[in-house]
C-alpha cells in the first residue's frame, strides 16, 4: 500500500479556504485517494474520493495533478464545525486489504 | 437511526478480566471492521468480516476474539485485559470489502484498564 505524508496541523480562520495536500510518491496505477475527517470523540467520517482530476461534493473538492503522486483536499469557507483530523489514504479497493490510517492533519480553524 | 451503533460507550474494567464490545449496523453491508486509536491517536485496523467470514486479521494478540453471528453483527471479546488494551475500539462497516468502498464508523467504545 502507498505510504502518505500529510502535515500534522493546520491553522485557519472562519470563511477561509483551506488546502491539504497529500503526498503518496509510490502510488500505485489501481489506488484510489480517499480522505476520511474525525472529531473528537467520533470515528472518522467519510468525505470524498478520487482517481484522478477534479471531484467535487457538497462538503469538499478533491484535486489530483496527472502524476498522481500527491491530492489536495480543498475545503471551501471553512467554520468552526470544520475543526477535526483530516487523513488522506490511498488504496486499491482489493478485498482483503485494509485502510491504513497515518497521523493525519489536524484543522483548527478560529472566529 | 444510528447506522452503525456499538454497546458499551465506555467500558471501565481490571486487568485480567473478560469483556466484550457488541457492534450492529443496520445498513444492510456485508463487510464490518474493528479499529483500535490509541492515546496517540493512531487508527489501526484489527479484523475484518465479509458475509460472517474472516478477511483481514492483523497482528493482534489471540486476547482478541471477533464474532459474527450474522452479517449485521460483529462482535469483539478481549480475554484477560491488559493496561495496554486501554484505547478506543471503533466498529465500521461498508457496501463490500476493500479500500475503495466508504466505511461507516460507530461513536466507539472507550475502553479503560486500570
């Protein structure tokens, strides 16, 4: 499975938009990209997903350059609410294998 | 209704007693999961169940037991607790097995081991 590297925190303010980037250099041409949030006290929620290009929902953007090699995920006029952990994760979708969770990013995001 | 939902909340035990989390889902999936976050928050996988059958068992101390009476069930039974088992266990489930299908987490249990 790719290995990620996220930063550990992220700094922001109400209405901003914040971007997390997400390297996994080893990617592999069957993963998938995939970020989960978590609040305290909450297991992780699911929150977009991706192959390549652009995705787009109602909560969140998901940029993937050509290479494939990192993502960012882009979150539009941030709240208070949008405080959490953020882990990127890249997987093939093969049954058998498991999500594999790093640190991930914490958001803390001020009025 | 909670979709994924897991009894008891919090679970405050001795060592070397026996204790088991129950986990149900209510969306109809094939595929469950056991997570253990530590207190440094690290969120690893312990078990995976498709259709009632073993598919992911990591390196997990044979303490742990998972159950799975029906494909909306999953069960997990930790004999002789240790003060290292102290953590937060998360039940999950999705559609089917594998990475790419969202995964549907419970509120967890707060386990502790005094």
């Amino acid at each position: 499975l790719a290995k990620t590297t996220q930063p550990i925190s992220m700094d922001s303010y109400e209405g901003q938009e914040v971007n997390i980037t997400c390297s996994h250099n080893n990617i592999a041409t069957n993963d998938y990209i995939t970020w989960y949030q978590q609040f305290p006290s909450q297991g992780p929620r699911f929150i977009i997903q991706g192959y390549k290009t652009k995705v787009t929902n109602e909560v969140a953007s998901l940029f993937i350059p050509a290479d494939r090699k990192s993502s960012t995920l882009s979150l539009p006029r941030v709240s208070l609410s949008d405080t959490a952990v953020y882990y990127c994760l890249v997987g093939d979708g093969q049954a058998g294998t498991a999500l594999i969770f790093g640190k991930g990013t914490t958001l803390s995001v001020s009025s | 209704d909670t979709a994924v939902s897991q009894t008891p909340k919090y679970l405050v035990t001795q060592m070397g007693n026996d204790k088991s989390i129950k986990c149900e889902q209510n969306l109809g999936h094939d595929t469950m999961y056991w997570y253990k976050q530590d207190s440094k928050k690290f969120l690893k996988i312990m078990f995976s169940y498709n259709n009632k059958e073993l598919i992911i068992n990591e390196t997990v101390p044979n303490r742990f037991s998972p159950k799975s009476p029906d494909k909306a069930h999953l069960n997990l039974h930790i004999n002789s607790l240790e003060l290292g088992d102290s953590a937060v266990y998360f039940c999950a489930s999705s559609p089917s097995p594998g990475t790419t299908y969202e995964q549907y987490f419970g509120p967890g249990t707060r386990l502790t081991v005094t």
